[in-house]
C-alpha cells in the first residue's frame, strides 16, 4: 500500500511544538471569559442543585468519550455508578459493567487526583482499567504497558483491503523514551495556562498513542485532569468529550491536518471547543437555577404525584426541550389516568401558575410557565407530536 504522510516525530524539531501567540491568544481570551461565565453561575449554585448537575454532566462525558471511538455505553449503568460515588445513592445499586465501572475510575481519578504528578504508571493503570478483561472486542491486547509489537501502529479508515492511513505514530521501541518526554514537559507544566495545555498534551499524547487500544479515552482524560486542576470536580460541568463527540468528523480531522510541529491551528481550534463546551455549560446552569427557583416560588402549592411528576418532566426537558409541549393526551399516557382526570389536573396546573396554555380546543398545548420556555423555544412551531424529544 503507497500513501504519504506526514509524520510529526521525524520532524527534527519534535517534540518542541510551537504556535503563533495573536490567534491563539485572542481564542483564549474567549475561552477564558466563557469559563469565567460558567464560574460564575456555578458560585449561585447551592451544594443540593451542584451535586447532581456534576452528575449529569459526569455521566454525559463518560457517554460521550467512549461513543467518540464507536462504544455504546449503558446509560442507567453509568448514571447508577455516578450517583454511588458522589454519595447520592446508597450501596452498589444495580450491576454496572467492568468496562463502564473502569472508565469511570479513569475519570474519577484524573479529577480526584489533578493536583498528582502524571506518571507512566498511573497512565498505564488508566488504560487497563477501560479493558478489565484483557479484550478489545474480540481481539487480545496488551493492558496495563505500553505498546511492544513490531508491526507499525497505524490509524486507519476503511474496509479490509481498501484500509486509508491516516497517520502512523513512533515504532514501539521508541514508545518508552517519547512517553518520557511528554510526562516530563506535563509534569512542569503548571505555571502554564491550563487550556493551552490541556490543547498541547492532548495532541502529543495522541501523536505518539502509546497503547494498543484505548489512547482517544486516555488522552480525553488528560484533558479533564488539566481542566480539573483549576476548577476541582466543578470542572466536569464543561463538558469537554461531549462536545468533541458534537464534532467528531473535524475533530479527527484537526487531529490528522495538525499533526506538524506548528500547532497553532489545533490549538485555536481546540480552544474554540473549550468556548463551545462552557456556553454549553452555561445554558444547562441557566436551567438548573431556573427550576430552583420555580420551585422556590411554587413551595407552599399542593400537587398530586401525578401533577409533579409531569412538572419535572417539563423542567427537565429545559426550554424547548419536550417537543410541542404538554397535551391531554400525553398528560393522560404519562400519568395513567383519564381524558377527564388529564383536562382538570392540567387546568389546575395552569390556575396555579406552573403552566401557560397555548392555543384552544384539541390544539390547546401547555408550557413551563417560565419566561423563554414556551413554544418559542422550539423555533416558533408548535408541533403536534405525541412525546418529548429524543
């Protein structure tokens, strides 16, 4: 197979990356003031609302890193195993896969222990605990050590016979001296800006992808121990492998076309995520203070079970969220109640201030009331569908 690539460790430069200071500082300005924006909405938070906003976005990024590399991860097995270890549910709960539980300690160590030096053991520890059994699907590989077979290790597309090279990383025999480097440069990194090199270490660890399997959910897990090393466990509301998996196709993409000792362009990119991730971040906070304080306001109100069960499920929809809004219909499959028992529990709702009604007669639709939550934010289109979205 012929093909042409441009391999980053035969530069004489490496491993000395380098970038152009005016982009790269006017995208980190950015980032920097959407992650104050974050701070900020996150320090009106009380401990009660924070705790399972880090949950959630714990349980999405864990999601989303492993479905970056095609694993479909469970999401009540993962959301069970969150919930133990930030102490919101009690025992074990129901069982959780040895992969899914192994990820998760990946994660919680990289945020746990930010402030640890990073170490050829640690690293290695991380990546046997994603393959508890040894396996990468059906293929044996080396756990817990980095790479040591003679065959080159190559990123490759493509069916069987018909494979596209993306990029061939160093040989094996040179894995141990370059790893060397990384950690040494990582490790003294501190006085640094935290973003520039969460972007930079991400980018090396992945040009040299130390491991037979596993490196994408290593190296995003670099990327989380960086950010978590300025803003403690509040960092996993910044969403990072979320967002990423938002732009898989560029994200290899940039990968690939940046993989030259002048890293300038992945770097303002990957800043452009960190941006992306926290306005993100921003809007879920935004949510999560508003219902507090719609429920705040509406304390004193006497509801059915079937009456707050529907209430949250608006609310945690968010603005826009449950597609064309609540009906009798849907009120009645959701609630297992009624036509009539549906109309006078909705009505009472809307009495009592926790909906607005839109439109009359069989097209009558009822909304958080909350300001910005209404059918406006669907697009304007009050759609007919008979559930929520997704």
């Amino acid at each position: 197979m012929a093909y042409a690539l441009s391999l980053i460790w035969q530069d004489p430069a490496w491993p000395h990356l380098h970038f152009d200071l005016d982009p790269v500082a006017d995208a980190l300005a950015a980032a920097r003031r959407a992650q104050g924006v974050v701070e900020g909405k996150l320090a009106a938070i009380g401990f009660e609302d924070r705790v399972p906003l880090e949950a959630a976005a714990w349980s999405q990024n864990a999601i989303a890193t492993a479905a970056i590399e095609g694993e479909r991860y469970d999401p009540i097995s993962v959301g069970s195993s969150v919930a133990r270890r930030l102490g919101m549910a009690e025992g074990r709960g129901p069982h959780v896969p040895r992969d899914i539980e192994g990820l998760l300690d990946v994660m919680e160590d990289a945020v746990g222990r930010s402030a640890d030096p990073l170490t050829h053991e640690r690293l290695c520890a991380w990546q046997a605990s994603m393959f508890p059994d040894g396996y990468s699907g059906l293929r044996r590989i080396t756990v817990g050590a980095y790479r040591s077979h003679e065959e080159p290790m190559q990123i490759v597309s493509g069916p069987q016979g018909r494979e596209k090279v993306h990029y061939e990383a160093p040989p094996s025999r040179q894995v141990p001296a370059e790893m060397e480097l990384f950690l040494r440069w990582f490790n003294g990194s501190l006085g640094r800006d935290p973003l520039v090199v969460a972007a930079l270490a991400h980018l090396w660890f992945e040009s040299i992808h130390p491991f037979e399997d596993g490196n994408g959910r290593v190296g995003r897990s670099i990327i989380d121990l960086v950010l978590a090393r300025e803003m403690g466990s509040s960092s996993r509301v910044i969403r990072m492998s979320q967002q990423l998996l938002k732009v898989r196709e560029t994200y290899y993409e940039q990968l690939q076309e940046s993989r030259t000792v002048d890293v300038t362009r992945w770097v303002v990119w990957f800043l452009q995520q960190v941006c992306a991730s926290c306005v993100d971040a921003g809007k879920v906070i935004d949510q999560t203070l508003a219902k507090s304080r719609f429920w705040t306001q509406h304390r004193a109100a006497d509801l059915t079970s079937r009456q707050r069960k529907v209430v949250n499920l608006l609310l945690d929809a968010g603005p826009g969220g449950f597609t064309g809004g609540m009906s009798t219909r849907k009120y009645e499959s959701i609630g297992a109640t009624s036509r009539a028992t549906a109309s006078r529990e909705l009505q009472q709702l809307e009495e009592l201030g926790f909906l607005r009604r839109v439109g009359a007669g069989r097209s009558t639709r009822y909304y958080v009331a909350i300001d910005g939550w209404g059918p406006e934010a669907e697009g304007g289109a009050d759609s007919a569908a008979d559930g929520p979205a997704g």
